[in-house]
C-alpha cells in the first residue's frame, strides 16, 4: 500500500469494528419479537452459516425474493454494496456487471465478463443473454472480491450464484397472475408432485408479455417483451448415501430491442475536431432530435427491421455420494446452449447512421469433481474442474454507410486442480488456506468482408479467414482467518487473488492486433470484516474494508485513426472501499434492510498515445487523467418490510425497496482533454451518467383465507414510483451521443394462490 492507502485503512479498519461491537448494545432499542432466520451460504462449498463464512458476502433468500420482485440479474443492481449491474447499450439481454469496479463493458462473446455468474454451481460462460428472468429460485449468493480458488474462472471481481429450488417430494406449488400497464402480463406456475418410489419432481413455467413503452413514430413500439422459461427439477434418492439432482431450463424471448435514442447531436470527437458534430458530417436536422431527459417518442429507421431474440437451453446433473458421516464426494456436470439474433438501431434517429445485427451460437461444457470433508479440527475440500466453450458470431454492421460483415469464432479449454483446507486452530480461531492452478488454451477463427448491403455482394475482403490459439496459465491462492470476539461479533482477514482470461481482438481490421493476443489480467484483494448479530438475534449487522490491485488490466481502446475498439493489457489500479450491511428486525412484523458501498477506484497506470504536445504520438502514462469505468462513488439500498394489518382477511403489508447510484462513467475517459496527459478515447464530460435512485413499492395482503389446501395474495405494485426520467447507459459515437433510460413508472396488480 502507498502512504495514502495505508492512512486510509488506518482510519476505516478500528471504524468497523467499533461500529460491529457497537451493534451488540443496540439490544433496547428493539422491541421483543421474531428473530431473523438463520442465512445458510454454499460460497466455500459446503453449507456454512453467513456469518462465520470469511469473506464479504450477501444473500437474499426467501420470501425476499417474492416480496422484493428478484427474478434474476437484472433485479440486484445496487441491492448489495457495490454492486452495479448495467444492461448494454440498446439490449436489455446483455449485462455489463461491475463489482467493485471490476467490470467489462463489451459484449461480444470474445470477451469475457469480470464477474463470474453461476446457476447452481453451474457457470454461465458470457454476458449475453444472462439476464433473462429466472423461475423457481431459492436464494441469490453475491460474493464480492476474487474468487479465483473455488470458484476459478474469470471471478476477478466476484461471483453471483443463483440456487434454485429443489423438489420437495409432497404436492404443492403456486400460481401467479400479474397484470400492469403497458399492455404488461405475467403468469407464473411452480407444482411439485408427490414423491414416486425415488423420484421427486417439480416445474415451474413463467410468460411475460409487454407492449412497448417507447412509441416508435416508423414503426413497432421499442422495449416490449415476450419471454418464456420453464425448468424442470428431478431428485432422484437412490440409496440413502447416493443421490442425484437434475435441472433442465428453457428461456426464449422474442422482444424489441431497448430504445437507444439521440442524447446529443455532439460528442468527445467535438470538442477535438473543432465543432464537428453530426450535423457537420452532413446529416441535418438531426439535432432537433436530441434529449436529454427520457423522451416520449423517437423515429427509428423507416428500412429497418429490429428485434432481439434469445434461446438457451441449460442440463446440470449432480451427483453426490456420502462416503461416510464426514466426507462427500461430488460431481457436477453441465451442458448448455445459447442462440442469440439482433437487428438493432444504435443511432436513435430515422437515418441509417449506425446499423448492426448479429447471430450468434454458443456452447458450453463442464464437468466438476469435488471432495467435501472434515474432522474435529479440519474442513476441506478438494476439485477438478475441466471447462469448454465453442461460439461463433455473425456480426453485420452498417456506420456511416460503410456496411461490412464481422465473423468471429471463440474455442476454450480450461482445466483447474484446486483445494482449501480450514484449520480450528483455537476454539475462537480459524485459518484457512486455498488454491488453484488452471490451465486455459483458447483459439480464434475471425475474418471480415465489405458488401454492397445486407446479405448484398461482396466486394472487399478485409480480413481472409485466419485461426490462432494460444494459451494460459494462473496461480489463484487464498489466505484467511476468522476469529469470535463474543457469541455475537465475529471478525475476519482475507487474501486472494484472481484472474481474468486472456483473448484476442477478434474484431480488429489491424493484423497485428489481429494476431496479438491479449494476456490475463490479475488482482489481489486484501479484506478485512466484521460481522455481528445484536437485539438477541433480531439484528445482523456487518463491514468490510477492502483494498484491491488490479495488474495487466484489460483496457478498451481505440487506435489513431479508427473507430474500433480494441482490448489491450495497458493499465494497473487500485481499488478501495467498504461496504455495510444492516438487517433489523425492529418489531414482530416489521425489517428493514439496508446496505451501502463507498468506492474509491483509480489507475495507477494507463498506458496510451497522448494527442497534445509534447506527448503526442508517444505512449505514456495517463492514469491520472482517467477516470474508472462502471465504478460508482456511492452505493445504496434501504427496504422495510412492514405489517400494516392482522386480520381476518389476510395479513396486509407494505414493501418498499430504494436504491440509489451515485455518477459514474461509461468508459475509462479522459477527465480533461486540455491535459498533457490527455490521450485516445472519450472524455469525462460527453460521458458521465447522472445519479439516480429508483423507488419500488408493494401493497401486499397475503393469507387470505379461499378455502382449499393453500391461502391466497393479492398485491398492488408500482415500480419506478417517482417516474425518474434520467438515462442508465449509453454510447459516446465521437461525433454524437445515444443514451437508454431509465423504463418509466409501471404499476399493476398481481393475484397468487399457495399450496
């Protein structure tokens, strides 16, 4: 650490534990009531309670769920402490995930993301079409900072895992209707059949329906929805050690894409090329088109035919086999299958500025071994992961009016040996030590064409077809230590490190850069915590301090004299924080739960051609002219949930759930071009994305007695209460600017029956 982290640790660390051990005298100020249940977590590959797990972790389990509207990905942004996640430009089916600023802004399937994201225990290899809604889920486990030795692949940032329900061998399930504005209907149904011999069953099916909110003045409303997953789960209890899970799900949609409509008739290229703008480059009367607030309307192009569409078909099997009361063995073995297709217009005006479409398939497979035990002294655990990828892209794009085809293909083959070993060194304190060696060979097929138009002749090859592999290595260790000050306050110290893989420039017209791979981009995260329970249970309240090293970072950038964004191994950083959580039982029948993420996020190195003498044309360092991508300042979410009423109608209760993000960044910009360190890419002021905080509320009367074997609900709901109107993403085109938004108030109704 330098002077100024070293004095910044100073200050938070003694911080957090007082404020944990303060905690533990907040008992009077909680009435006598239910206590919070127990938080049980998988992140270390065994069931452990939250609380002694020594890492910054946060789950959202159970009713939670249900009450709070998290049906996947897209929900979680904001709801645990630094922890952003974006939907790409003009495609709601596509994250762009940051967690702790680690994040990756391109979606093409040549890149991968910073964050691992798993189904249950299953990795999800791309950021396309991960965030699709999820049907029977359990609970949601957000670790954040590396997780490089049980997790592994491409978890510099952390990792999500999602967990779904198992059968539960008796009959019951649920069924949900839910109707709102914008022509909005959702129909949910869970059954679980009786148990038959050794089998337990259970599927669940969602539809969801929506008109577009975003009138398109040439055609098909923007934003709409028409999305369908079902998922089947099957246990099989072959003898009392022996048992076998397998999980089956199905996601389709077929929606328009979200509106990208024009922010700005200028751009970064503006302030360097004197004024130039689109308006200048010969497209006239496209300024009066802008907004800068969300827009009631926009005109897409008249000649284009738009849409996304998605497909995935996903099989897990798990088997686990008790050797005896202390050890389990485990393998769990994966296989899934994405479709992706899109005609999108990138540019939000009537003109054919910026056209692109894409089809893209992508397989994936795994296999997982894992040994799971312990003794008077000792846990362990013990793995080996072998991984494949196969995907290709078709990828048309029309700019300017220059059209041209994009073809690239990604092969990996990754396998890892890992272990992790808790040692009860005392009765207060526990050690643990972990790590993993993975080996990753990943190949490239790529090559480009120039046509007259769509699917039109071709007359210009720009890159014959070429294949390339390379390989990869990476050491992923894990230090950490937790001790019990009382029987309330636990507090922790964490080292690991992580890595992301390396890739090739697939979509780069330069042969260089073409046949240049990219290396792996490494962190190390030092994390100290506390984690406390006060009001005799009623009350859980925990902080991390965080300090992270990022090397051989992955940075986009653009060459002189192009418009192509390439990935190159440029830059190093530091990042910094903590992050606070608080679940509070405060009276039987009322929580609040609250979080909060401080960031403090910079490049110590960034290496670039400057464009102002006397640096121009040389490569130097521009770190402290940048600004970190995806990286929030602030963090916040604050939920109660509350009854309102008992009676003989049902139990009325009221939830509100508010997040709120401080600005950030689209892309690593430059802070000021006027700089001598100022160098290629956008600048700060074209691309900052404004504060925003969004309010969603439930009115819920739940048990109402309707006779037969359950109890029926009924809820009144808004989302997006205050109408915020500011964007959520957007693209700096140099010369102009398009932003998405934030979707406007919905409100509804939803009727639910439980059995």
């Amino acid at each position: 650490m330098n002077i100024q982290h070293k004095h910044f640790a100073a200050r938070i660390i003694p911080t957090l534990i007082a404020s944990a051990l303060a905690g533990t005298t907040m008992t009077a100020l909680a009435e006598k009531g239910a206590v919070l249940e127990e938080v049980i977590v998988t992140a270390q590959k065994r069931a452990e309670r939250l609380q002694d797990v020594p890492l910054s972790i946060s789950a959202i389990s159970g009713g939670q769920l249900e009450a709070r509207g998290i049906e996947g990905g897209a929900d979680i942004s904001g709801l645990a402490p630094n922890v952003v996640v974006n939907r790409s430009p003009a495609n709601d089916l596509i994250s762009q995930i940051s967690i702790r600023g680690a994040s990756t802004g391109q979606p093409s399937i040549l890149v991968d993301p910073s964050v691992g994201m798993y189904i249950d225990g299953v990795y999800v290899a791309k950021s396309l079409g991960n965030l699709s809604e999820m049907v029977d889920l359990e609970r949601i486990e957000v670790l954040r900072g590396p997780q490089g030795t049980l997790f592994g692949r491409n978890t510099l940032g952390g990792a999500i895992n999602f967990i779904s329900r198992k059968p539960a061998g008796v009959f019951s399930g649920s069924a949900n209707l839910e109707i709102g504005n914008f022509g909005h209907h959702v129909e949910r149904l869970s059954i679980d059949l009786p148990k038959m011999g050794i089998t337990s069953l259970s599927f669940a099916l969602r539809n969801e329906m929506q008109d577009g909110w975003l009138k398109n003045d040439n055609g098909r409303a923007f934003s709409d929805k028409d999305r369908q997953a079902f998922r089947l789960a099957a246990n099989f209890d072959i003898s009392r050690d022996f048992q076998v899970d397998y999980k089956y799900d199905h996601t389709e949609s077929d929606s328009m894409p979200t509106a990208a409509t024009l922010y700005a008739a200028n751009g970064s290229g503006t302030i360097l090329y004197g004024g130039l703008d689109l308006e200048a480059l010969g497209y006239v009367g496209t300024a009066s088109r802008a907004s800068t607030s969300r827009p009631k309307s926009f005109a897409a192009d008249p000649g284009g035919t738009f849409y996304q569409k998605l497909k995935v078909d996903g099989h897990a099997l798990t088997a686990t086999y008790q050797l005896d009361p202390s050890n389990t063995v485990k393998y769990i073995g994966s296989y899934r299958k994405l479709f992706y297709s899109d005609q999108m217009d990138l540019d939000g005006t009537p003109l054919p500025i910026v056209v692109t479409g894409q089809d893209t398939d992508l397989r994936t497979w795994s296999h997982e071994f894992q040994w799971v035990g312990n003794t008077d002294r000792f846990n362990y655990v013990a793995g080996y992961y072998i991984f494949k990828e196969d995907g290709f892209t078709y990828d048309m794009r029309g700019i300017y009016g220059d059209n041209g085809f994009v073809n690239s293909g990604v092969t990996t083959k990754q396998k890892a040996i890992y272990g992790q070993l808790d040692w009860k060194a005392t009765p207060n304190l526990t050690l643990t030590a972990g790590i993993r060696r993975t080996r990753e060979d990943r190949g490239l097929q790529a090559s480009q064409y120039g046509t007259v138009g769509y699917q039109g002749p071709v007359f210009e090859t720009r890159v014959a077809p070429v294949e390339y592999m390379t390989g990869f290595s990476a050491t992923t260790p894990t230090l950490s230590a937790i001790y019990k000050l009382s029987d309330t306050v636990n507090i922790y110290a964490r080292m690991a490190k992580g890595f992301k893989s390396g890739g090739w420039n697939g979509e780069a017209t330069n042969p260089i850069t073409l046949s240049t791979p990219y290396q792996p981009e490494k962190s190390q995260t030092l994390e100290f915590g506390v984690k406390s329970n006060f009001a005799e249970g009623r009350g859980m309240f925990n902080a991390t301090y965080f300090h992270n090293k990022i090397t051989d970072m992955q940075l986009t950038m653009i060459p002189p004299g192009s418009v192509q964004s390439n990935l190159y191994n440029a830059g190093k950083a530091t990042q910094q924080g903590i992050e606070l959580e608080l679940t509070w039982q405060m009276s039987d029948g009322w929580r609040l739960t609250s979080s909060y993420g401080y960031l403090d996020a910079k490049f110590d190195e960034y290496l670039d051609a400057g464009i102002n003498p006397p640096n121009a044309g040389v490569v130097i360092n521009t770190a402290s002219n940048r600004e970190m991508p995806y990286a929030p300042k602030h963090t916040l979410n604050l939920a109660i949930d509350g009854r309102l009423a008992k009676t003989d109608w049902g139990t009325l209760r009221l939830i509100a759930d508010y997040t709120w993000l401080s600005e950030r960044f689209l892309y690593a910009v430059n802070k000021s071009y006027d700089s001598p360190l100022a160098a290629s890419g956008a600048v700060a002021s074209m691309t900052e994305i404004s504060a925003i905080g969004l309010l969603n509320t439930r009115l819920l009367l739940a048990n109402i007695p309707v006779g037969g074997p359950g109890a029926a609900e009924a809820s009144f709901w808004v989302k997006n209460l205050t109408d915020e109107k500011k964007s959520m993403n957007g693209i700096d085109f140099y010369f102009y600017r398009t932003a998405t938004w934030a979707p406007p108030r919905t409100y509804g109704v939803s009727f639910g029956y439980k059995w």
